[in-house]
C-alpha cells in the first residue's frame, strides 16, 4: 500500500489545481461579464442598469453624470439607433485590494460629455474601467471615460 501513496498525493494535487485553475476561469469570466455588461448598459443609456454594477460607495461619478441629463438629452438619446461596439483590449495585474484595471475600446457609441450639446458619435476610443470584487461579484469601481477619442 505504500506505493499507492504517492499516486494518491499526485492525483489529489492534480485535482486541486484543477479546482484552483477552474475557479480563477470562473472569476475571470465574470469579471468580463461585469464590464461588458456595464459597457452595454452605459454606452446604450440605461443607466440604472449601469449604475447596479457599480460599487455604492464609489458610484457617485455615475449620479453626477446622470444628473446633468437634460429633457434635450433624453429626447436625443430616444432617436438613437446605432449600436456601440466594445472590445475587452488589455486586463492589468490584480491589485492587492481586489481590484483590476480593465482597457476597453469602444467604437460607434453615442456618448454625452457636453452639458446641453446633443450625443455625439465616438468612432474609437479606450475607456479604463476599474473593478473591483467585493461580496463574492465583480463591481465596476471606477470609469475614466473615453480616452483617445476620435
């Protein structure tokens, strides 16, 4: 029985690191189901959406933008029928405090970035979305909007 022994360490060691690497695959998938959705739901202008993705504490960006949304803006965003585009570009090295920095280029989204102008179309631009895990799910901590923008 003794030579079964070291099978058995092997074969349990190989079962962990396939729990482990199954595990991190998971995390990893829902950290990019995270800023997609979050993408899809901001650049299509449901905010509310977008805003229960976000970490509560740090979402206060998301309420100042939203508040400077004008009845102009709502009836512009209403005749919208062109659907942005988002690519998961680079992933940075998890931090310490849970959190990954995320680059995401974004092409033919209707953005609002000027208090009373109308949307107007982005055609390719980098947002930096910052995540962070926090109760078991990944919330989008942060958003640097729209770097690069042509």
């Amino acid at each position: 029985m003794q030579q079964g022994y070291p099978f058995f360490k092997w074969f349990l060691g190989g079962v962990f690191s396939l729990l482990v690497t199954s595990c991190q695959q998971d995390a990893d998938r829902d950290a990019s189901r995270c800023v997609e959705k979050f993408c899809d739901a901001f650049f299509c202008f449901r905010f509310e959406e977008a805003y229960r993705l976000c970490l509560e504490e740090d979402a206060q960006w998301m309420l100042m933008y939203i508040s400077h949304l004008t009845e102009a803006d709502a009836d512009s965003i209403r005749h919208i029928r062109v659907s942005p585009e988002y690519m998961i570009e680079e992933w940075g090295e998890p931090a310490a405090d849970s959190t990954v920095q995320v680059s995401v280029r974004i092409a033919k989204a209707f953005v609002l970035d000027s208090l009373g102008q109308p949307p107007h179309l982005v055609t390719d631009a980098v947002m930096q979305v910052a995540l962070q895990m926090k109760n078991g799910q990944w919330k989008v901590r942060r958003v640097d909007l729209l770097q690069n923008g042509k």
